[in-house]
C-alpha cells in the first residue's frame, strides 16, 4: 500500500509530517517492553522451583494497545489542540494527586495511586507531560503579561509540588523541578539563575533526606560499602549472571528473586537474560530519541515548538537515566519505572502520551501554520 503526497487526508497529511526517525525509536522501545514483560511475568507470579505464568505480559500487551491509541491521537492534534489538551489533563492530574492523598492506596508509607479495581492510576505521572507544553505556551507567549513567564510557570509547578510532597514523592518532585529548570534554560534564563535554581533543587533534596526516612535509608545504602540493599545487590548479580550475550529467554534465575523484575528493576531482567547486547541497546534507542526529538524542535520555526519538543524529551530521557543509574548502582534507589519498557498501565499511557504531544509539535508543518498563539487565545480566552 502507497500513499501519495497528492494525498491531502488526515492520515496522509500525518504520515508525511510526522518524524518517522522518532516513531520508529518509539516502535522499538515499546516492542523490547513487551518482550521483557514476558520475561519478567513468570518471576513475579512463580519462583525458581514453581510454575508462573504471563498475566503480568497479557495485561501489558493491553496497557499497550491503549498506550498506542494514545499516542497516535495525541500526534494527530494541532497545536492549538495540544495545548487545551495539555491545560484539561494537568488540571486532572493535579485534582487526582491531591484526592491520591485521601483515597489512595498506601504502600510502604506512600500514598501514589487511584485504585480502580483493574485497573490502578498514578495521576503524578501526567504532570510531567502536561505541564511542559503549558511552559512551553507561557513561555513561547509573545503577548505582554503581569509577572514575569518564569514566575508564572513557578506558580503553575508550585501546587504539583506540594501535594507530591505530601504522598510523599521526591522522585516525581525532582522530574519536575528538572523538567521545570529545563524549560526555562532553553527559554534563555541566565545561566546565573539557573545555577540558583540548582543549589536550590540541591537544598531540597538535602532537606528530603533530612526528613523522609525512606529517602535516608536509600541514599545511606548507596553511600555504604557492606550493604548496598537487598534489590541493588540482586539487579547487580544479574548484570553478573547475563554478562554479554546473556543467559537466554526464559533462562534467568536471580529474576525471581528481585520483588520488582516487572517494573523498577526490569532493566536487570534484561541485563540477566539478553545481556550487554540488549542494555546497550535500550541505552542507544533512548539517546537516539533523545538526540531525534531536540534536533527537531531545534529545526522548528515556532518558539513553542521548540520549548515544549525540547521539554518533553529531556524529561524521557532524565527519567530513563535514572532507573538504569539506579538499576546499575550508580543512583540511589528512586522507585522510577523505566519508559516503555517497565510494567504498568500509568506507566505506558504518561510515556504515550509525551511521545504524542512530541511527536504532535515536532512535525514538518507549513510556515502559515506556525504563528505563534497565546495559551489563553488556545482556550478560548480573550483579552
């Protein structure tokens, strides 16, 4: 099947905007995730000497058919579109982090997750993609305003952060204040500025580690040269055990022992059964989209565009990093899923849809259809 350029219909006019360089990335990512809830499945739901099975890989494979119905309609929108979408999603986001704090499910002492019966939400997830295109819009805006952008978007950012640290979250908190940090570097902010909004990150954390007891005892664990915690230790012994080629499909053993193979410590289950081979090649499908998706929006010829594909992509990236750092012992535990690729329905649906809002402002359009628009002018709002 062909499709020609002459073609002027929806999906022709998306198939030859669209950065395919990108969505194949994204292809890749989300097929090696699969292939790893298989993996993992049987070690979360059997052991070494019982028989699991795959209802972890058969719920995935759902979460992922939903999670692509997300991201192709959330490239297909305009950029007025993505906007309004953006404002009702972080508008959700924040009402279900802060209901998280009354109706959520507790575990470990943290409050994270709406339970729906099948299916449970972390609506924090939704933050991060949400708010870097309403940055994006303040900043990008052209239209004189009261404050200062870089105030107003502290005031959008600002409630997120609290209820978080309600949960408590520090590790959603400290994507967003990078994401946040992020936007306002490439809007132009003195690198000065930037600097203080470092330490001042830095001063949080520090605080954090002064007051959650779960944030002192991982960072002490990472720091001890005897005890590195249970998990680590584990996730490092199956790097150990799959070695270059690895063990094979199906063929790990310390997976079984690791309580979270399926979600934060996925990335050892792959070290474990595929090896070097396929860490090195998670690694070099994240920085190639990385890489893809800031070369594009530095391309782009609407400021906006360019913050919000800028935004989005270093967000994926930090969070990517993390979880292998933390899976390789170079980070403290954090609790992040690994995008793509670790189980979970939030999970997969928050990564869709900062693919699609990227892949939805990094498209090739004509130079009429980039002027630049105001976020209130996007919803409606006039002055």
């Amino acid at each position: 099947m062909s499709i020609s350029r002459a073609d002027r219909g929806g999906f022709a006019n998306w198939w030859f905007t669209v950065d395919k360089v990108a969505l194949t990335g994204m292809g890749l990512l989300l097929g090696i995730g699969l292939m790893l809830a298989f993996a993992a499945s049987p070690a979360i739901t059997g052991g070494p000497l019982t028989a699991g099975d795959f209802h972890y890989a058969a719920r995935q494979l759902m979460y992922a058919t939903v999670a692509l119905s997300i991201m192709a309609g959330a490239s297909l929108l305009s950029l007025r579109q993505v906007k309004i979408a953006a404002a009702f999603i972080f508008a959700m986001a924040l009402i279900g982090s802060f209901l998280v704090l009354f109706f959520g499910s507790e575990l470990l002492g943290a409050r994270r997750e709406l339970d729906f019966g099948p299916l449970s939400l972390q609506p924090s997830e939704f933050l991060k993609p949400s708010f870097a295109i309403l940055a994006a819009a303040v900043l990008a805006d052209r239209t004189p305003m009261k404050f200062p952008k870089p105030v107003i978007t502290f005031l959008l950012i600002a409630p997120a952060i609290v209820i978080l640290l309600l949960q408590p979250d520090v590790g959603q908190t400290g994507l967003l204040l990078s994401l946040w940090g992020a936007m306002l570097f490439f809007a132009g902010l003195p690198l000065f500025w930037v600097g203080l909004m470092a330490g001042a990150t830095s001063a949080l954390g520090f605080v954090a580690y002064l007051i959650f007891p779960h944030v002192h005892h991982r960072v002490e664990q990472y720091l001890s040269e005897s005890d590195i915690g249970y998990q680590a230790g584990l996730a490092l012994k199956a790097f150990a055990h799959g070695g270059f080629a690895g063990v094979g499909p199906g063929a790990g053993t310390i997976k079984y022992r690791i309580p979270d193979a399926h979600s934060d410590y996925i990335f050892a289950v792959a070290g474990e059964e595929f090896g070097l081979i396929l860490c090195g090649t998670i690694a070099a499908l994240f920085g190639l989209l990385t890489v893809r998706l800031l070369l594009r929006s530095a391309n782009a010829r609407d400021p906006f565009c360019q913050l919000a594909g800028a935004g989005l992509a270093v967000v994926t990236a930090v969070q990517a990093f993390i979880n292998m750092g933390v899976a390789v012992s170079l980070l403290p535990a954090k609790g992040m899923t690994l995008p793509f690729i670790s189980y979970g329905g939030s999970s997969l649906f928050s990564i869709a849809l900062t693919m699609g809002f990227a892949l939805a402002v990094t498209r090739q359009r004509p130079k009429l259809a980039t002027r630049a628009e105001s976020l209130l002018g996007a919803l409606g709002v006039h002055a």
